[in-house]
C-alpha cells in the first residue's frame, strides 16, 4: 500500500505524521518511508540512519549543432514552454523554461539538436540504524527550477519488497504535489483549525478528487478552537482519521528531532489505528 501525506499549507505537520506513521508500522511491517519534499527534505533529520547509495539525477537538455542548423524555427514552434526562442537568425535558449520532453529533438528535420544531460540533483536511499524502515529522499539543486523530475526518480527508488509506502509530499498543490500523490492509494490530508489551514484544506481536497483519490484528513494543532474544518469534513463526508492535539510538549520534542511516538509510546497505537482506518476505507 502507498500512502502520500499532503496538506496545502506548509507547516501543517505532514511531516509529523509521516514519520510517526511510518515509525509505528515499522515493528510489524516492512516499511519505507519516502521524502518528496526535494526542496526542503527534512524527514532524514527525525529518523536516524545510514547511507546506503546515492545516485545522480539528470534531465535532458537540447544541445545545438549550428552548423546543421538552418534556423527553420520548428523547433522553437514546437516548444511550448517557450525554451526556444528564433529571434533573427539566433536561436536562444532558455534552460529554466525546458520541461525535457525531447520533442525539440524529435521534430528537428536536421538532426541539429542532439541529447544532453543536465545534473538536477541527487537521490538517496537509506536505513533506520535500527534497520527497522527504509529512508529514500531527494536533494534538489539550488536554484533548480523544476522538482518534479526529481521526485518522479525518488518515487522509482520506492521499490523492493515493502508492504507499506509512507510519501512525504511537498506543500501547496502545484505540480510537485502531483507528481508525490499521483496513482497513490491512499492520501493523508494534515490541516489545522485556522482560517488559513481551512483554505487550504478546501484547496488540496479539489486536487485529490480531480485525481480520484482516496483520502481522509488529519487535524494537527487540534484545540485551537476554530470548528471550520471540522464542520466543513462533516458536510462533506470526509473521514478525520487522526487528531493531534495543539499540545507544547510536542512541539518541543519536534525542535528537537524526537518523533512523537518515541518519546510517548501509546501514540504508537494511535497511528496503528489511523492506518487500519485507511485500510477499512479501501
């Protein structure tokens, strides 16, 4: 089973409950827990482990032969990320614009673009130093402008012999998010009772069901008084799963890297129960 953990709002805890999820399931089933927030990962930093293997993660990118090229323009037509400008009789490249899908290069009458390779970060597969769970997380480069191939390589490094995939996906509900929750079987939907927390709630639960996802929600912070999402789940039948209580002592042990049910065992048997909700909804 893949379960994505998702909420709009960053902050909201997805990582909280990722984690504690994975950590509660690990004692009886074989688990990875992958983190697909390549941006900002941060799931290696709550879980103690080693390395395994790194590996490279590289996209296409077109390079030109000029001296083939007789600045027909197709292949600036063709393109409609406008990577590829013809401007007079120069053709410019935009790196930051190329999605590199190769169709420049298909479409070429010439053969003037041939294939090339640029580094957009790295993905690395890990073990808990208890061998309990298996770490795969992503490290995108800095200033890289697309995440989502780097993603897709961290959700191809989710194989082996696991039962349960726990994904850890980037905040909002642009492209990254689709890419961490796509042809998943489950989505955690984690969001707090507060105004901004609701909006985004509202926000993701569109993107899941344009996916035609299964999903049930978290409440993270719970207490802090605002009914909004709550009432909100019951109009629109959406299971809550799990509350977290808005609570000092766990946010402390979170600035300290301690994952809840370290710390508080019967928090286990929370998560446990969560993950048989999930699994009755299937």
């Amino acid at each position: 089973m893949i379960i994505a953990v998702a909420g709009g709002k960053g902050g909201c805890g997805k990582t909280t409950v990722a984690v504690n999820l994975a950590l509660s399931l690990a004692s009886e089933k074989k688990v990875l827990i992958a983190d697909c927030d390549v941006e900002e990962p941060n799931v290696h930093l709550l879980i103690r482990h080693k390395l395994l293997r790194e590996k490279v993660v590289s996209v296409f990118t077109p390079k030109f032969d000029m001296e083939k090229c007789t600045l027909c323009g197709i292949c600036a037509d063709f393109c409609q990320y406008h990577a590829i400008v013809k401007v007079l009789d120069k053709l410019l490249f935009f790196q930051e614009l190329c999605h590199g899908c190769e169709g420049c290069r298909y479409v070429c009458p010439k053969n003037a673009i041939v294939k090339g390779e640029r580094v957009i970060g790295v993905v690395r597969e890990c073990v808990s130093e208890d061998d309990a769970l298996r770490l795969v997380y992503g490290v995108l480069n800095v200033g890289e402008p697309r995440a989502s191939p780097l993603i897709e390589a961290v959700r191809r490094s989710c194989s082996g012999d696991v039962d349960v995939v726990v994904i850890d996906a980037p905040p909002g509900t642009a492209c990254p998010v689709i890419a961490s929750i796509k042809d998943v079987d489950h989505v955690l939907l984690v969001t707090e009772p507060t105004p901004m927390g609701f909006y985004d709630l509202k926000l993701i639960v569109d993107v899941a069901r344009r996916l035609g996802l299964s999903f049930s929600v978290v409440v993270n912070k719970a207490g802090l008084g605002d009914v909004k999402v709550y009432e909100y789940c019951e109009k629109e039948r959406i299971p809550i799963v799990l509350e977290i209580p808005y609570d000092r002592g766990i946010s402390e042990l979170y600035s300290r890297g301690i994952p809840i049910v370290k710390a508080i065992p019967n928090w286990r048997e929370r998560f446990v129960k969560c993950y048989e909700c999930i699994c009755e909804m299937m």
